[in-house]
C-alpha cells in the first residue's frame, strides 16, 4: 500500500482523487490546496486529510505525491518532492520555461526517483491500441500521422490569462501524439495561428484556432489541427497511414445507436467534456504510475517526454509569431 498526497483540489485534481480513492495499491492520505473549501470537498469525498505543502513533504510516510495544481506550482513542487525521495506523478507541462524544466529533470535524476507526467491520451484505450497495433507491423512503415483535436468552448478570458497558452496546455498534449504516434522525433516544425473563436485570445497574444506541420528526419508527416470551439462535442481523432494500410481512431459518443430514415441516418453528438471522453484514460496512467512505483521501474511516460513536448511547444510558438511560412527546425 502507498500512502499518497494529492496537490491541488481543482477539477483535474477531483479526477485524479476518485482514481487513487479507488486504487486499491495506495492510499490517498492528504489533499494540498490553498482554497480550504476546494480541498474540503475532495477530502469528504475520500477520507483524505487536509494539510500543507510542508507537512506533506516533511512526513517519510507519504512516499508518493501526485501534482494537480497550477502549473506554476509544478516545478517547486518537483524539486521539492525529489529531494524527499517522493514517487512524482505531475500534470504537463513540468513548467512554462525550458531552463526551469531542465533544473526539474536534474532534480529527479540526481534523487533517482520516478516522475511520471500526465499525458494521459497515450492510455486512452483507442489510441493505445493504435500504437500497438502499428508495433505489430499491421499498417507497414508509418508515413502520415492526422490529429485533430478540438474543444467544445472556449476558456473564460480569466482562465486563459491565468495560464500558458493555447499551445503549452492544449496542443501539448497533441504533441506528445505525435510523437507516439509517429515512432520518430519531430526535427522540422511549421505552425500557424489565428484568433476566429473569440477577440480576447488575440488581445491576449494567443490563437484559438491552428494548425501544425510536422517532420521527422526520415521524412515522416505530422499534421494536427487545433480550435477551441467545436458546437458538436469534444471532437479527439487520429489517423496514422502507413506503406500498407491505415488505422483510425474516432470519436467516442454517449452510445453506438444510430437512427436510419427517410431523412437520413442521425448518430448521437461526441461526449462533450474531456473529463468524460478520457476517463478511463485518468485511471489507466494512474494505474500505471502506481504499478511502477510499487514495482521500482521508471514510468513509461517520463520527464523527458514532458521536455521534448515543451520543446515542440515553444518550436510553434516561434513559428506562429513569425508570420512567415517557414518551419522551424530544432
């Protein structure tokens, strides 16, 4: 048994402390919140106490931290539960600025304990059996990955402020994707952004509507499309074409039923909200952190996969602001 903290008591981390709640290898001990009532919530959900950061990171029994919190609590908290000797499992990105996620990365390293970042769309069960799939040669030699990935609405001007950015929270996740997807390191990257949804995105110095192009160095293909309104659902799809077929993975809808008549075939709209589309992908990569955890291996998702996604991150930033029609190779 595992005795666990949970950072953050927001909707994300509401997710995260049904799952260790449920887990029957840990025990979630304290939740970590500066809004008392937020961490009042999940801990009479749980049986969780509540408590500091301090407290937390001073007691030898919790050996296991999980980081839900704003991202610029993350890189902190890391370097903190790294020098305790504390198990890591942290939500993307590991931090808004390069230099700082390297001093994490070193942190983690030097304590030699496991950190595990939350790209949870790699435990999604369709898109992991894509990947496996492509393993099993079934598709030959990948040539083009396609990855759209749309939200329902739009943040509140408020949370975007409050955040990193269009392409460091939401694209960093079709990212990581790509590069699961494409068995190769992107080295060549064009992106291109525009403000179509709503004006504070651009007062703001962000997009909401983009799209991405990717390379490898063999010469494979990326593309990912971006927007922040999609009025039918939460719409997460991918296609990876390869030298002998072709692999998909859709939408995932309330249910399969279908109306066929005169007037057409109706199918019922993509789940709306990502906490519903991606639920048992939240369970999965828990699972797998505690898996590892107890059995003393490093996690399948690790820190450098957080780095090598902010890297892309920061690639189309560059890109995008440029306004010219060039790739950035990196």
């Amino acid at each position: 048994m595992i005795d666990a903290a949970l950072f953050g008591a927001g909707l994300i981390g509401s997710v995260h402390a049904k799952n260790l709640a449920r887990h029957p290898g840990v025990r979630l001990r304290t939740i970590v919140d500066p809004r008392r009532d937020a961490a009042e919530r999940i801990a009479a959900g749980t049986g969780a106490e509540i408590a500091d950061a301090a407290t937390v990171m001073n007691d030898p029994s919790i050996k296991a931290v999980v980081i839900a919190s704003a991202t610029r609590t993350h890189a902190d908290l890391i370097i903190e539960a790294a020098a305790k000797g504390k198990a890591i499992f942290c939500e993307k990105p590991i931090d808004l600025d390069i230099a700082r996620t390297d001093q994490c990365l070193a942190a983690v390293e030097k304590a030699g304990v496991p950190l595990q970042i939350g790209f949870n769309r790699r435990f999604d069960p369709s898109f992991a059996a894509v990947r496996k799939r492509i393993d099993a040669g079934e598709i030959g030699a990948v040539e083009q990955v396609i990855i759209t990935s749309r939200d329902p609405e739009p943040e509140t001007e408020e949370a975007l402020a409050g955040g990193g950015g269009v392409f460091r929270e939401m694209t960093i996740h079709d990212f990581d994707m790509a590069r699961f997807l494409l068995g190769e390191e992107p080295v060549e990257l064009f992106a291109t952004g525009s403000s179509l949804v709503e004006p504070y995105y651009a007062k703001l110095g962000d997009y909401d509507t983009a799209m991405f192009i990717l390379r490898t160095e063999s010469g494979r293909q990326c593309h990912i499309n971006n927007s922040v309104r999609a009025v039918y659902g939460y719409d997460q799809r991918v296609e990876v074409h390869g030298s002998r077929g072709m692999l998909q993975a859709g939408n995932r809808t309330p249910t399969s039923v279908s109306l066929s008549g005169e007037n057409g075939i109706a199918t019922e709209r993509p789940l709306y909200f990502f906490v519903e589309r991606y639920a048992e992908s939240y369970e999965a990569e828990l699972d797998h952190f505690i898996q590892s955890v107890g059995a003393g291996q490093r996690p399948a998702v690790g820190a450098a996969d957080g780095r090598k996604a902010m890297i892309l991150c920061e690639a189309a930033l560059a890109s995008a602001k440029s306004g010219r029609f060039e790739p950035v190779r990196f």
